[in-house]
C-alpha cells in the first residue's frame, strides 16, 4: 500500500509533463497556421491590387501617353493628360501596411519600393496635368520630357510589378 501514493503522483506528474506538452506543441501549430493564413490574406490582397494598378496603368495610362508622345513628335504641342494623379489608388497598401511584415524577407522591401515608384509616378501625372494646360513652348518642352521619363519610369514600374505578383503568388 505504501507504493500506491507513489504511483499516483508519478502519474499525476506525468500526465501534467504529456498534457502541457501537447499544450505547447498545439498552440505552436495555431500560431503557425495563423501566420501562414495571415500571410496567404495579405499577399492575395496585394496580388489584387497591385494586379488592377498595373492593368490601369498599362490599358489607360500608358496608351494615352504614348499617345499624346506620338501627336507631339519632335516639334513640343500640348501634352494632355486626364490622369490627374490626385487620388489614393493604393488603399490596399494603406490598410496593410503594418502587417507587411509577415511576408518573406525581400517581399517587404520590393513592395515598399515599388509603392514608392507609384507614388512618385502619380506626382508626375500631376505635373503633367498641370501643364497638359499651358501654352508657353518651355511648359510644353518640359511636359514633353517629363512625359517620356514617365513612360520609362512605368515601363520599369510594371516589370516590376511582374517579378512583385510572381514573388507573392508563390506564398
């Protein structure tokens, strides 16, 4: 009768070690599958809205640009733009920008960068706009070269964005 104490508490030991390890060893999965889901909810958000800005600026940016380059040949005219550039196309990125940091290590960087490029971008488009208005021959020759650094700059923003969806689908 003396062992029998001895048993229980061994087992009362035991079973305390086995469940606080499965414990752990559950709670460990969770969080894991939690980052994992919150990975795949951020990259398919981004891969959404960096898809939709790249075929935006690619079907009626880049169009109309080449456009207005084409009409405009070496003699300046009036570049005329109705991309403004004055609203948030980045909402997406807004909303997640704390959560960035969940993702594969280059991904946070590239996605800043790129978002940077777009930013930029739409400052010039502003420009742009602003001068699509003047008559003076500098404001057009300027327009004009400041539309060409445009069509290069997003011809490198949308490359870009390529290798960006293809590093985000793979998550």
């Amino acid at each position: 009768m003396v062992e029998f104490p001895w048993l229980q508490i061994s087992g009362a030991v035991a079973g305390g070690v086995v469940g606080g390890f499965s414990g752990f060893v559950a709670n460990t999965f969770h969080e894991r599958r939690v980052r994992l889901r919150a990975k795949r909810n951020i990259a398919c958000a981004l891969i959404g809205e960096i898809g939709a800005l790249s075929q935006h600026i690619e079907e009626n940016y880049l169009s109309m640009l080449r456009a207005d380059l084409q009409a405009c040949g070496d003699a300046p005219s009036v570049v005329h733009h109705a991309f403004r550039g004055d609203r948030d196309y980045m909402p997406v990125f807004r909303a997640l920008g704390s959560t960035v940091g969940y993702l594969p290590t280059p991904l946070p960087r590239d996605l800043v960068s790129w978002y940077t490029s777009l930013a930029a971008g739409l400052e010039r488009a502003r420009a742009l706009h602003e001068l699509s208005g003047q008559r003076d021959p500098e404001a057009v020759a300027f327009a004009v070269r400041l539309a060409k650094i445009q069509d290069a700059a997003f011809i490198d923003l949308l490359a870009r964005s390529r290798k960006l969806l293809e590093s985000l689908d793979r998550i």
